[in-house]
C-alpha cells in the first residue's frame, strides 16, 4: 500500500514537472528572435562559419556557394540552411562577401508566425523595435522593416514581410548592421520611411517614382 501511494505520487510529480515544462516551451516566434539575438551579439563571428552557432538552423556544408549574379542586396556569396523552430519549419538563405556574412533570410513554409507575435518577441528579448520603413497607403507593398537596438547586441534590422502581391506570404530579413536595406527600383512608390503619423500621411521614398 506505502509503495503503490509512493509510486502514485512521484507519477503526480512527474505529470505536474512535465506540464509546467510545456507551459514554458519557447513559441516558434521566441526562437526565431533568439537566433536574431545571437546574430547580433557583440561577439558573433561574422565569418561564415559563426553561422553554424545559430540556434535551430541546420546549414549546408562549407564554402558558400558564388553566386553566379549578385542579390539585389550585394551579396555575391550565399549559404543554404533549414530552420526549426517549434512546429514551424523555415527555409533560410545567408548572403554576403566572399569572408562575412550580411543579411540572413527566413522564409516560412508553414503557417504565419505573425508580426505582432514576433515584435513582441523582440521587446521581452530585450530589443527596442522602431519602425523604419512602412508601405505606402494604397500600394501592394506588404513588408516592414525594423530597426533593433538592445544594450547586449550590436545593432540590426530586421524586415517582416506579411503579403506577396497582395497575397498572404511571410518572410524575414535580418540586415547585420543598423542601415536599412537599399529598396528596388520597383518599390520606391510603396515604402516610406516617415512612418510616425498615420497611414494617410506617409509619403513614398520616391515621389518621381510614385507620379510615374
């Protein structure tokens, strides 16, 4: 009888352990922004070889492959790598120099993780997300970027994009460094970067490209 209630009791323990383990599980939106984190940090090799120090990403063999035409980011080399994260499954693309790494690509194949589930990822990580650049009201544009500082991190920024055309789609671009991405001919009509005021108010990058 003493061992049957012992036995019952250390099973009670065990369920309540592992329940209060799950309650705890990192969402797929934390462990994305840890990744973001250690990309950042001060003492991140940017070599492409530090790549492989982030969490929940398994990265193709070494070198990088040359890119036979450069990204419209500059980067002339690209690395090739499958992410994790939670029930979420994300193909990631890192780009840059033939020695260091400039910009790192996530893009879902799932379901959204969700902006607002990711920005407030960011600020209980520690990061002050401000607005940098914003679709101009009207067009297709369906991304926003987002400048990152943290006192434990050297800064970034980060892009979530959320439409594709107008179609629902999701992807992530975190730049190493506090400069925004340099935008596309084609987009110079959709972004703003007075993002402030409301929605009506935001004027494009380019207002020549937007009168054409």
């Amino acid at each position: 009888m003493i061992r049957k209630s012992f036995f019952s009791a250390a099973v009670a323990i065990l369920m309540s352990f592992c329940q209060g383990s799950s309650a705890h599980a990192a969402g797929p939106e934390e462990q994305l922004i840890e990744a973001v984190k250690v990309a950042l940090g001060k003492n991140f090799n940017t070599d492409w070889s530090g790549l492989d120090a982030l969490p929940g990403i398994k990265w193709a063999p070494l070198p990088p492959t040359s890119l036979q035409n450069c990204l419209p980011d500059g980067g002339c080399f690209a690395r090739q790598g499958v992410a994790k994260f939670g029930d979420h499954s994300l193909t990631v693309i890192a780009s840059g120099a033939r020695t260091f790494v400039t910009n790192i690509y996530f893009r879902s194949t799932a379901r959204a993780i969700g902006e607002t589930n990711v920005l407030d990822a960011l600020k209980q990580a520690g990061f002050a997300p401000e607005l940098a650049r914003c679709s101009v009201k009207g067009t297709i544009g369906g991304t926003n970027w987002y400048r990152l500082q943290s006192a434990s991190t050297n800064p970034g920024v980060l892009s979530i994009q959320s439409s594709c055309n107008d179609k629902p789609c999701e992807g992530f671009q975190l730049t190493l460094g506090a400069d925004l991405p340099q935008l596309q001919p084609r987009q110079l009509s959709m972004y703003s970067e007075r993002c402030s005021g409301a929605p009506e108010a935001r004027r494009a990058v380019s207002r020549r490209a937007l009168r054409s």
